[in-house]
C-alpha cells in the first residue's frame, strides 16, 4: 500500500528539521524519504550542511545564519510535493560472512546476564525460544536464509540497521536487553525489536548478540580495497546476505584483514519494490541469486 499521508515536520533546537514520514517502518515509506531527500539534493540550498535518511524519516542540518527556518522548511516541502517515489532502486548486494554463537559475544553475554530476559540461556536461545523456533541451529538457518534490507547508518559511526525482507509474520524480532551492556564486541551482529545491526565497534549496546563477522564496516585508516571509496561501508537501500561460517573460515579471514588483502562479495542489483510485494518469498532469491 503507497504511503500517502503527508510528511510531519518539527525543528530540533536552531540547527534541525526533522521530517517523519511514517509512524512505523515501511519499504514505502522509506522510498518516500529517499525521494524527497534526493529531490533536496538537487536543490543545493545555500546554508544544507547534512541530509540523513533514516528509517521512516530523514533529519536535515543547516546553518540558520546562510538559509532561514522558514525558508528552508518551505523549499523541502515543494520538494515533497514534487517528489515522486521511485519504485526500483539500483544499489548492491553483499555477503557477509558470520562466525555465529561465537565466543566472543558469548563470553560478553554471560557477564550482562543480569540485565537479560532470560538468565540462565544464551542471547541466540532465547531469540529461537520466543520466535517459536526449534533451536539455536534453526534459528540460524532463519536468520541467514533471506536477505536484508540496510534503512538506515548511524548510531556509532557506520553501524547499519537493516530488517529482514521476508513477509511481515515472518520478521525474526526479539527484544532488547533489559538494561543495556557496558560492552559489545566489534563486529558483533546484534537484534533489537525487527531490526538487525552490525557493530561497527566496539562499545556500549543493548541488543541481543548472535555472532560476529570478520569484514571490518567502518575505517578511518580505509586499508581495505572495498573501503578505499569511503570509511564507512554501508549505504542506506544496501542488501545483505549474512554466509554462516565455521571458525577455521573466520580465522582464516581475520588473517585476511590483517593483510590487508581481505574483500568482500558484493554485486550489482536492481530491487524492484513491486516486485518484492508480489512475491516476498521468491523475489528475494532472486537477489541471491546474484552472489553465486
């Protein structure tokens, strides 16, 4: 169903517009937003100093001394009313490779159990128990069998959150940690309500942890040939394709990073909105498809 409600708009303190496209999540209306920031792209206003698209809403920072409030507010929304959301996206797909029940995030889980739902399981236990699954193995097999569609980057630098692009009853979702850890691993593949996340450091977090990968997503440094064009990896309407492996396969690309001759599967797709809503079961392998 096309999102035609209009966009909500409000300004944070003298340097912010945040626009809400929509109460919740939704493919529409995260194409919404990607075209009306793009028509605002093309703009150049004077005095824009950031875009960021998020989710379900996208939030503009400017400089009040270059372009007015009211004047700015006003030229976004024309942009709105001439915006016409695009129904296929040219972007990418890419494997990740994840070690899951690794232990690293086990290790780390076991010290926050206080702070958890369920005491006395693992975070990937738990998330099988309460998504009606058999096991830790079949929730696996759930979580890396269909792909997943990357919404938004943020939160620490370069962190993407991402939900899965399975039909609506079928979205893996489990609830954050009680009270939030002092401390998640790098790279740790953490859930939180529907969405999936990547740590792309080290740090404070409240999602449940379910692996980690080995291909680093954020770095300054830019050492690897894939993060040569930007530090930060990830791109909002990015797909991704988690690949389990075994430990001998992550240690062996951990060398690989540290050698700096480490890359990643990525490919060239076009996703088709429509598509997707015709048949969200067969559409995405599709998708896969692309990376064999």
């Amino acid at each position: 169903m096309a999102e035609t409600s209009p966009i909500r708009y409000s300004f944070g303190a003298d340097e912010h517009l945040f626009a809400e496209v929509s109460e919740s999540m939704s493919l529409e209306a995260f194409f919404k937003g990607m075209a009306v920031t793009r028509a605002v792209q093309r703009l150049e206003l004077p005095g824009v100093l950031d875009i960021c698209l998020a989710n379900a809403s996208f939030q503009i920072r400017f400089d009040p001394d270059l372009i007015a409030p009211q004047v700015l507010l006003d030229a976004v929304q024309s942009a709105e009313a001439q915006a016409v959301a695009e129904r296929t996206l040219h972007t990418r797909i890419i494997e990740i490779p994840v070690l899951y029940n690794d232990p690293w995030t086990h290790e780390t889980l076991m010290r926050f159990r206080d702070r958890h739902q369920d005491p006395t399981g693992t975070d990937l236990e738990y998330a099988a128990r309460i998504n009606g699954l058999a096991d830790v193995e079949a929730f696996i097999a759930a979580h890396s069998g269909a792909p997943w569609f990357v919404s938004m980057v943020g939160f620490v630098a370069g962190l993407p959150f991402m939900f899965q692009m399975v039909e609506r009853e079928r979205q893996l979702q489990v609830p954050k940690y009680l009270r939030p850890r002092t401390d998640t691993p790098k790279l740790t593949l953490g859930h939180g309500g529907c969405f999936g996340c990547i740590y792309s450091v080290r740090g404070a977090g409240g999602y449940q942890m379910f692996g980690v990968t080995p291909a680093p997503i954020y770095d300054p440094a830019q050492q690897l040939a894939y993060l040569k064009e930007h530090m930060v990896f990830f791109r909002p309407g990015d797909i991704v394709q988690f690949k389990p492996i075994d430990r001998d396969a992550y240690d062996l690309a951990v060398a690989e990073v540290e050698a700096g001759r480490f890359d990643l599967r990525i490919r060239p797709v076009e996703f088709s909105l429509d598509a997707f809503f015709a048949d969200p079961v067969g559409y995405p392998k599709t998708l896969q498809e692309a990376l064999v």
